[in-house]
C-alpha cells in the first residue's frame, strides 16, 4: 500500500495528468476509481469534506486537495520525503 491515494475517475484528464506526474518523481500511489466503486466515491466524500471534482488527493491518509495543491507542495520541496521512498 502506497501512502499516497488519488480518487479519480476515467475520463479525468487532470486525473491522468496527476499520476503522469507522481510516476515520473517516482512517488508510488493507490488510485480509488469513484466511478467503479460507490464505496469509494463514498469514501472521498468523507474524507474530502464532500469535495465534487477530481483529482482528490490524500497523503498518508490525510487529505491534501488536487492537483493543484500536489504540485505547490513538489514546488515546495514537501514531498522529498515520499521522492526518497
């Protein structure tokens, strides 16, 4: 299991973007496909505060945002931790 968890969709271009860009800084991540899994979608509901868009992202189970946030916190050197792993 991964630390990272991004719930997505299949026909999310951001969602395909985020793990495009977590495999190439080589940080591993579980994907919940909310649109397969209604268990899932009401797991991202929760854990979001009842976010409505994807890419929802949590870290080490606490949730981070999308992907914009994903990509302020790698400008911010937050995720050389998980980089490193």
């Amino acid at each position: 299991m991964n630390r990272v968890k991004i719930y997505s969709t299949g026909v999310c271009p951001i969602c395909e973007q985020t793990k495009k860009l977590l495999s190439k800084w080589n940080i591993g991540y579980d994907e919940a496909r909310i649109d397969l899994n209604r268990d899932l979608l009401k797991e991202m509901l929760e854990v979001t505060n009842h976010a409505r868009m994807v890419p929802q992202i949590t870290i080490d189970g606490k949730w981070i945002g999308g992907f914009t946030e994903l990509t302020e916190m790698h400008m911010e050197d937050e995720l050389d931790d998980l980089m490193s792993a």
